[in-house]
C-alpha cells in the first residue's frame, strides 16, 4: 500500500473542484449584489478606485449587514457607461 503525499492530495482536490471563471472574463454582471472588490476586477480599476467613487457620491451603494456594503450591477452599468476609471490595456 502506498502512502499518499500531500501533493497528492492537492492534486485530487484541483481535480475535483469546479473551474471557477472571473467577472471580467464572462463580460457580463451578475444578477446579484456585488462587493467592492468584485466591481474593481469588472472595470478593470483598482478597489480603492471603487471605495472613493461611493464616497464622492459618482456610485450608489447599499448596506450589506452592519459594516459591508454592496452594489447593484444596474448602478455599476451606469457607473461605468459614465465613465469609470478602467485600466489601460
């Protein structure tokens, strides 16, 4: 009998696991509420790009628990059709 290493379970477990796609590379957003984070790797931009952007008032934001907050995809679109911040590629 053969001792697995953990290697080898590592690689069982990426094997098994689903293949999980980003924002940004299915071009669409969510039907759902999304993070900060989440909008940042959609635009393209930074999270703290994001962060300042509902706190001047440019992106409309909603409370999410006692200390999160979330964003509608509709507000995103708007954000981003008014002219986000995106990287240059």
């Amino acid at each position: 009998m053969r001792k697995e290493s953990q290697s080898d379970h590592a690689q069982a477990r990426n094997d098994n696991e689903p293949a999980v796609e980003t924002l940004s590379s299915r071009g669409t957003l969510p039907h759902r509420l999304m993070t900060a984070f989440e909008v940042a790797e959609f635009v393209g931009c930074h999270e703290e790009s994001v962060r300042r952007a509902y706190l001047c008032g440019q992106l409309k934001r909603q409370r999410f628990g006692v200390r999160s907050w979330r964003f509608q995809p509709a507000d995103v679109q708007d954000w981003i059709s008014r002219g986000a911040p995106t990287r240059i590629s």
